[in-house]
C-alpha cells in the first residue's frame, strides 16, 4: 500500500531529526573539544600563589589564574559559607568584603586580592561563633530570611551598607541593597534587620 502525504512526511522528519542529531554532536566527541579532566595537572605557567588575610588569618594557596576568589574561599580555603548563586555577579549572594568594601567574589580573581584583607560570613560572629554579629541577630529578630541561600550575602552587604552610611531611610536602604536578591522575596525584613541594627550601632 502507499504511502500516505502524511506518513511520508513523518518519515522524512524523523529521519531528518535522527541524522541532524547525529552530526551536529560529531565535534563534541573529538578528542581536542573534550574539556580537560580535573585530574588533569595545571601548566605551572598558569599556577599563582595567593596569599591574603581571611577573618584574621593568615591564608595561603596555590590556584589556577582563573580562580575566582569565591572559588578560593570555597574549594581551597573550606569557608562554604559565601554562596555561589548565578556565577555572573547579578545575585549578590557571594558578597564579601574586600579591605572593608562589599565585591561580587564571583566577579573578581583570586590573585586580584593578593595581600587583602577578606571577611567572609564566617568571620562576623565572635568568639567562635558563639556570638553573633549584631545585624547577624537582627535578621533572626526580623525573620529576614526563609530558604536562607542568600542570607550571608544579604548579612555582608547589609554591614558594609551601614558602615557606608547609605541607612537614612527605608527607601535609601533597598537602594543601596538592590544588588542583592532574595527568591523567597524576604525584603521588607531585611530592611528592618538593617534599620535596627543601624539606629542601635
């Protein structure tokens, strides 16, 4: 029996479909477009040694030129605590503070904060951790924050925003945390958390 328009036309789609795949995928398999496996040792000619101080401390490492610095603080120094959101510096979730000013460390590389002075999240609690810093309670007080992702990055631009001066008001305050989102949309909260610990500092 013949075939019909229709199942002709099925046919040659799907046989079209089913060779375009095939050769499209042809460069991905070879040899020198596979990326190159981690255990693959980095040329010692692309290696830096980075040293800078992170919450008080003394830290040093050997990485790649293309370490980011939030790679550094979270592969090589152990302080998971920056988080890593969009990689591209739009989310803030990997704020930190640079010789005392907030950066995106997604943003810049490792061996650009050669000899700086690095507060992550972990470096705000005192003794230990055993006491918090006092925006660090006030986002508990305000309940500013719900899945928590982008809490330590909100914290650190919240601290560096009070010490900016940048507190006058409400509206000041969003304005100068806009590079900071929250999916769980906890703002009004995070503004309060910001508020009170700046009128009490």
């Amino acid at each position: 029996m013949p075939e019909t328009f229709d199942e002709a036309t099925t046919l040659k789609r799907r046989t079209f479909v089913a060779a375009s795949t095939a050769v499209a995928g042809l460069p991905l398999l070879t040899s020198d477009r596979l990326p190159a496996s981690a255990s693959t040792p980095t040329p010692a000619d692309q290696l830096s040694t980075v040293r800078l101080t992170v919450n008080g401390e003394q830290r040093t490492a050997q990485v790649d030129n293309r370490t980011s610095l939030l790679d550094l603080l979270r592969e090589h120094l152990d302080l998971p605590g920056t988080k890593k959101g969009c990689d591209q510096g739009a989310c803030g979730a990997c704020t930190v503070l640079v010789d005392d000013r907030r950066v995106n460390s997604c943003l810049i590389l490792a061996v650009m904060a050669q000899d700086a002075n690095v507060t992550t999240i972990e470096g705000l609690a005192r003794g230990r951790g055993e006491q918090l810093h006092p925006l660090q309670q006030a986002f508990i007080d305000h309940d500013g924050l719900q899945c928590g992702y982008c809490t330590p990055g909100q914290v650190m631009s919240g601290v560096a925003c009070i010490a900016e001066g940048h507190t006058g008001s409400r509206a000041e305050i969003r304005e100068w945390m806009s590079g900071n989102l929250c999916r769980c949309g906890a703002y009004t909260n995070i503004v309060s958390a910001i508020e009170q610990t700046a009128k009490e500092a």
